[in-house]
C-alpha cells in the first residue's frame, strides 16, 4: 500500500473575462480539469482510494479514472473517430470499473492515464471548428460537434468537482473552491 503523497502540481487559470467563444470553452475545461487534480494534492494512494460518503463508493481515485474514460471517448471516440479507442478502466462485466479502485491501483498510473487522455483531447481538438462534426458517434448513434462536446466535458467536470469537494472534505477537512 503506497503512502507516497500525491504530486499533481496543479495549475489553475482563471478564464479569461474577454475572450472569444473557443478560448472561453478551453480556459473552462481547463479550469475544471485543474481543480480536480488540486482536489486530490496533498493525499497518499489509501486516501484517494477511500470512498468517503457510504453508502458511495464512489473515490477520488476512481473519478480521475472516470475523467480518462470520458475524455476518451468523447475526444477520440466521438470526435475523432477512434474505433480502436476502447475503454481504459470498464469492462462489460464492470461498467464502473474506473470507480472500482483496488489496494493494487495507483495515482501515478490514473494521473498519468489521465494526462494522456486530456493531451489525446487536445490534439484531436486542434484545427477543428466548433460546428464541425465528429467523424465518429457516440453510443446513442448521435453525431455531436465540438462546441457541445466541451459544453458537455465542462458540464461533467463541475459535477464531479462537487463530488470531489464533498469527498476531499470527509477525508481530512479540507476544503476549496
């Protein structure tokens, strides 16, 4: 069992007050990006894996997992494309497989995961307009176009930092905006 602190060194920016509509999105989803990892600074792997408000099992650990499950497939698969872009953590036998952490998981591999996945996010972003298309679809069948795609990301996001602030402050009191 790991006791190692977690090193996030998180960077948040404020969004810009008067920016375009683009850079506006990305200063958003970046901003929320960021507080998640600062929601889990300062904690060993045992606390990021300590599902905090029973009857939840629901854990820090397990939302960054998730995080990397979402990025990827609204980013690789929706966007663009990527069929091959499978899940990282859930399986058809464990939908929540990215919640379900075990003493065997680690933040260095769901941090690192999940970096990866944002950088995929970027990448497949870039150059692309926000009516634009994806060139895949989504489970439902549907086509969705950047601009609701980071909508939507912006969206999970702030849900699951209010998750977070709830767990962080069961843990050890800590508390943020």
């Amino acid at each position: 069992m790991s006791t190692e602190q977690t090193d996030t060194a998180a960077v948040r920016v404020d969004p810009g007050t008067l920016t375009g509509e683009r850079q506006a999105l990305e200063q958003w989803l970046d901003f929320h990006r960021a507080t998640l990892a600062m929601k889990c600074e300062g904690l060993d792997d045992t606390q990021l894996r300590t599902a905090a408000a029973p009857p939840s099992d629901l854990n820090l650990m397990g939302l960054v997992r998730h995080m990397a499950e979402v990025e990827r497939g609204w980013f690789r698969r929706v966007l663009a494309g990527e069929r091959d872009a499978g899940w990282i953590y859930s399986t058809k036998e464990d939908h929540d497989g990215d919640i379900h952490v075990t003493d065997a998981d680690t933040w260095a591999e769901a941090y690192a995961t999940w970096q990866g996945e944002i950088a995929h996010a970027r990448a497949n972003a870039a150059g692309r307009g926000l009516d634009e298309p994806g060139s895949g679809k989504h489970r439902s069948g549907e086509t969705f176009n950047l601009r609701w795609i980071y909508l939507h990301m912006i969206e999970e996001y702030a849900r699951h930092n209010g998750h977070a602030d709830l767990i962080r402050e069961r843990i050890d009191g800590a508390t943020g905006d």
